[in-house]
C-alpha cells in the first residue's frame, strides 16, 4: 500500500503530459500567430506554412523563403533536417486538434508560432 502512494503521483504525472503523435502532425498547416517574448512578433505569421507527409518528408516556406527535408517526432520535439542546413528542433504541443504551437528559440529569444491545420 506505501508503494501505491509513490507510484500514483508518477501515474498522474505521466498521464497529464502533452504527447503529439505524428498521425496529428500530417497535413497542412498555417501560421496564425507569432509571438516574441509574450508580445505579438512584428512578422506575418499568416505568411508561415508546412507540410507534413506520413513518409517523414516536409516543406516550409515563410513569403518567397522555402525549405524542404525530413522530419522526426520525438516526444515534444520535432527535428527537422532541410537539404543543405544544419539540423532544427523545436518544441511542439497541439493546443486543440486543429491548432500546433511550436516554441521556439532563436539566438536566446524565446519565440512562439502558432499553427492551425489547414
């Protein structure tokens, strides 16, 4: 009976953590909203897509700049490795079955994108 009282925090806690599958990654997604810091970035977040395919290809384009490569899911982290670029990661949650936020860090600036799914 002790046992059970460790083990029934970690159960809750494990149970409570945000998982993206990669089945809900799929598809087509656009930029909603961009934020620095916790303020509305000055960038054109609608500007921002992605592709995500079942065979781990992706593209990405943000206005004429566009990139295209592999990717992998592991936990919250989606890696991507465009042709010709060092490897990226970022953190990622779906908020609702529609809507990803990737968190993101550029050169110690904490940044978020939100995605909806096209």
């Amino acid at each position: 009976m002790k046992y059970l009282c460790l083990f029934l925090p970690f159960l809750f806690l494990t149970a409570c953590t945000d998982s993206t599958s990669e089945q809900q990654l799929y598809g087509s997604w656009q930029g909603h909203e961009w934020l620095i810091g916790e303020q509305a970035a000055e960038r054109d977040a609608t500007q921002v897509t992605f592709r995500f395919t079942p065979e781990g290809q992706y593209t990405a384009a943000f206005g004429a700049q566009s990139e295209a490569g592999t990717y992998r899911l592991e936990g919250d982290k989606l890696y991507t490795d465009a042709e010709g670029q060092a490897q990226k990661m970022v953190k990622i949650r779906l908020t609702a079955p529609d809507t990803l936020r990737m968190d993101m860090n550029r050169a110690g600036t904490e940044e978020v994108l939100v995605l909806v799914k096209e």
